[in-house]
C-alpha cells in the first residue's frame, strides 16, 4: 500500500471511520472433525460430533458461513469457512 494510503487510513481511524476486522473459522471433516480459529486456540472435536450441531453453535454465535468445499471423489476432507466481525 503506497504511503499516502497509510496515511489515510490512519486518519480515518482517528475520526472514527474505520472497516471491519474479521476473525476466521475453518471446520474441517475428515474422520476427525476440527475447529481452526484465525484469532484463538484450535479446537479438535470427537469424531462423533455431529455437523449440523457445531453449524448451528457457530451460527448462534454469529459465525457467518462465507465458503464450503466438498470432498472430492479422490479428496481428503471437506472444509467449511466462516467469519464474524473481531470482537475487541
């Protein structure tokens, strides 16, 4: 980002104007089923843990779902991303 940018954010965030920082969530299904944070621990689920009951907490926690990727017929798990704004 060039100087002069730099610069303009700053002053944004000094009045005030500033954008949304996000924190990611990755949910990973693989056998195991994962929980990677971009801003806290990693979480490792039992392996009987039920999809749609993790979907449902992170949703009721205001986890937004912004990307699914599919096992494909020669792939290795399926990922599920989310995001929410950061919570300071």
């Amino acid at each position: 980002m060039p100087v002069r940018g730099l610069i303009t954010d700053l002053n944004d965030q000094r009045r005030g104007l500033h954008m949304t920082r996000w924190e990611y969530a990755c949910l990973t299904e693989s056998g195991d089923v994962s929980l990677a944070f971009s801003h806290r621990p990693d979480i490792r689920l039992p392996e009987r843990t039920p999809s749609d009951i993790i979907l449902r907490n992170l949703g009721d926690d205001g986890w937004e779902m912004v990307s699914y990727t599919p096992k494909t017929p020669g792939g290795y798990s399926t990922k599920t991303w989310f995001k929410r704004p950061m919570v300071r």
